[in-house]
C-alpha cells in the first residue's frame, strides 16, 4: 500500500466559519452601498419639481442595515410616504394616476444583473484568504 500524504493547512481549514462570514459580510455592504447609490440617483431622476426645490428629505432616508444572517438591506428607514413612491402603498391602489416610480425594485433588478461582475475581485480575494 502506498502512502498518500495530504497537508491541510490555511484558513479553509483552521477558521473557515470567521473567514467566510467576514467576507460575506464585505460582499454583502459592497452589494448594498452600490444599490444605495443607485437608488438616490434614480429617485432623484424620477422626482420632477416644476414649483418647487426638493427637499432631499427621501434620498436621506436610504439607509443600509444589517439583515438576519448579517446580510445587508437597504431601505428608506420605513419613511411614511415611500410605499406610495413605490407604487406599493394603500394609496395605489386600485387605480389612480400616480404609479409609483419603482425604484427599489429596478435597483434590485439592476443589482441583481450586475452583482456576479461587481463580486469578481472580492472572491478572488476570498480565495485567497481561505488558501493562506
């Protein structure tokens, strides 16, 4: 019989756990702040004020929290009007003029499409990390 030595040694091995998390976590605020920016940017596109100056008052609203399992969530901080801004609140609905302007949820697509590209450099460096 032949013998067959195998070395196990770096992170993957000793902390995989920590060093998962920590990167899960980087992955997941990088995700998040590039959502954030997206959506003020969006919103401030679609907001159009013919009489009047915009109080910024939505686009200070977004803020990023930790979810349950650490993963970041982006929202407006439960602003009362945002649902209608949305297009979700009570106020849409049946009918009416106003549709909302979508914006959390083209953002998420938007994000969604782009996150294996934006998320290339942080697993290159994840990789690294478990093999040292």
């Amino acid at each position: 019989m032949s013998g067959i030595a195998v070395e196990t040694k770096g992170k993957l091995f000793t902390q995989p756990d920590l060093t998962l998390n920590y990167h899960i976590d980087v992955m997941s605020r990088s995700l998040a702040e590039d959502a954030k920016r997206a959506i003020k940017f969006q919103g401030q596109s679609s907001f159009r004020y013919e009489h009047s100056t915009p109080t910024g008052r939505w686009a200070r609203s977004i803020r990023i929290t930790a979810a349950i399992g650490g993963l970041a969530q982006v929202s407006d901080s439960g602003l009362i009007y945002g649902p209608w801004l949305e297009g979700l609140g009570s106020r849409n609905y049946p009918v009416t003029r106003f549709r909302g302007y979508s914006t959390f949820r083209k953002v998420r697509q938007e994000i969604e499409r782009k996150a294996p590209a934006l998320l290339i450099p942080k697993t290159k460096r994840l990789a690294e990390d478990l093999g040292s």
